[in-house]
C-alpha cells in the first residue's frame, strides 16, 4: 500500500459490542495540524471511535494508521498479529487524549501529576520532566495551583491540568472526549480557551464535542456521525449553514435550541 500523508488513516473500521454495532464502516483521513470535530446525537459512535484511534477498544474490523503505523496490530508477511503491550505503549504515547472525566490521580500533586508519564513511560531525567511541566501549566494558566491536589482544584482547572498532562507526553495527535460536558457552564470557557490555543498552534486534534459554536469557529472539517455511520462531512461552514443532509440540519438545529 502507497504512504499516506495523512497522520490518521482510518478504514474500514466496525466495532461491535456483543450484538449491537457501533460502529458500521468509518472511513477518514486527518491531515498533520488538522482540527477535525466529531457531533451527533448520543450513541452515534464518537466516543466509540475516539477510543478506537488509541486502541483503548479493540475494532472488530477495519485498520487505523497513525503517521502510516497500523496500531494495535503489525504486518508479519500478509498476515495481522497482535501488538505486544510495550509496541501499544509507545504507540500510546504519541496520542494525548482528555476524557470527560479528568482521572488525575488524587494523591499526587498537580506537578507530580504532569510529570509522571514523562518520567515512567519515557524514562525523562526529572529536571527536564519539571521544566516541561512548569512550561505547560504556564500554557494552561495554572502555575500558581503546581503543588495543590487535585481535591483543591475547579472541575475547570482540574481539566486544564489534565490537557496539560496529555501534552507533556509530546504527542503527535491530541484526542478530546467530550472535554467539557462533566463542567459547570461558567467553567467551560476556560478548558475551550485551552484547547483553542493548541488549535491555533497547529496540534493535530479529533474532538468530540456538543459545544456548536466551538466546532464551527476551530475546525477544519466537521463531521456528523449518526447510528455509528459519518452522515456528512464538511468544512464548518457547509456542516453548519448549508447542509445538504436532512439528518444534519434536524440534529444542529435541535442543539441550537436546547
């Protein structure tokens, strides 16, 4: 197969839970400093594939490529053999993701928090840990909360910590669950500003997202999922202001409503 350019190659991809199908033949490509957002109604499979691109469930068919590597899976002559966990780590490691809920780990302050995964998956000395993660939580506004707890923090700031501590691994691709749908409103503003400085900074994102005005002002392309198909897909503004697709004028206008 010819390289591709693109640094998310997705084909074919079906994932099913026992019975149900969640996903029923996705096919996408992200270009390198692409900002892609997932939308659709709940249960259309965004999170579903957000978690297929970084292996944390395993497709029941179909390849994902990250930067022209088949994750999860390599090529032994023509046949797929399952990655070993070490291979799946450092594949891992390359992909940031910030889930709904901020999983930091309680009993470890905010910079300790950071610096873990530079130090334990990539065997960083801890003097360039900490200055990378000084350097971050200056990027997220949160210098001043370093040595507190998570316990101390906002919903707000705990998940710009969280962003933070993806980021601190370097990676190549940054995946957002539903960021901010676990944060009181008066809080969301400020996990958008974040991720909208890593936009404008040129991170390759995929973010699956309900927040409408956000998807149309950082994307490139927008992509509406519904019943674990991409209905349509498009730059912001086709997506937004001319679908063509009945399914997905239905859908924003519902949202815009609520």
């Amino acid at each position: 197969m010819a390289e591709s350019t693109a640094l998310v190659r997705i084909e074919g991809l079906h994932k099913s839970f026992g019975s149900l199908d969640v996903l029923k033949g996705i096919d996408l490509n992200v270009q390198q400093g692409q900002k892609i957002s997932l939308i659709g109604p709940s249960g259309s499979g965004k999170t579903t594939l957000l978690r297929c691109v970084n292996y944390l469930e395993e497709p029941t068919k179909g390849d994902i490529y990250i930067d022209n590597e088949l994750i999860g899976q390599r090529l032994v002559g023509t046949r797929k053999v399952p990655m070993s966990d070490r291979e799946l780590a450092r594949m891992r490691a390359e992909i940031g993701m910030v889930f709904q809920r901020f999983n930091l780990f309680p009993h470890l302050s905010v910079l300790e928090n950071i610096i873990l995964g530079p130090l334990k998956v990539q065997q960083r000395n801890r003097g360039e840990a900490v200055e990378l993660a000084e350097d971050l939580l200056n990027k997220v506004g949160m210098f001043a909360k370093r040595d507190a707890f998570p316990e101390q923090l906002s919903g707000g700031q705990q998940q710009r910590i969280a962003i933070a501590r993806a980021l601190a691994m370097r990676p190549k691709l940054m995946l957002f669950d539903e960021a901010t749908s676990a944060l009181d409103p008066e809080l969301v503003g400020e996990v958008l500003g974040v991720m909208r400085k890593l936009a404008e900074e040129g991170m390759t994102m995929i973010i699956v997202t309900h927040e409408m005005s956000f998807a149309e002002s950082v994307s490139d392309q927008v992509i509406f999922m519904a019943d674990g198909n991409i209905v349509e897909q498009g730059p912001p503004q086709q997506i937004f202001r001319e679908s063509r697709i009945e399914r997905t004028r239905n859908f924003i206008r519902a949202v815009k409503e609520h």
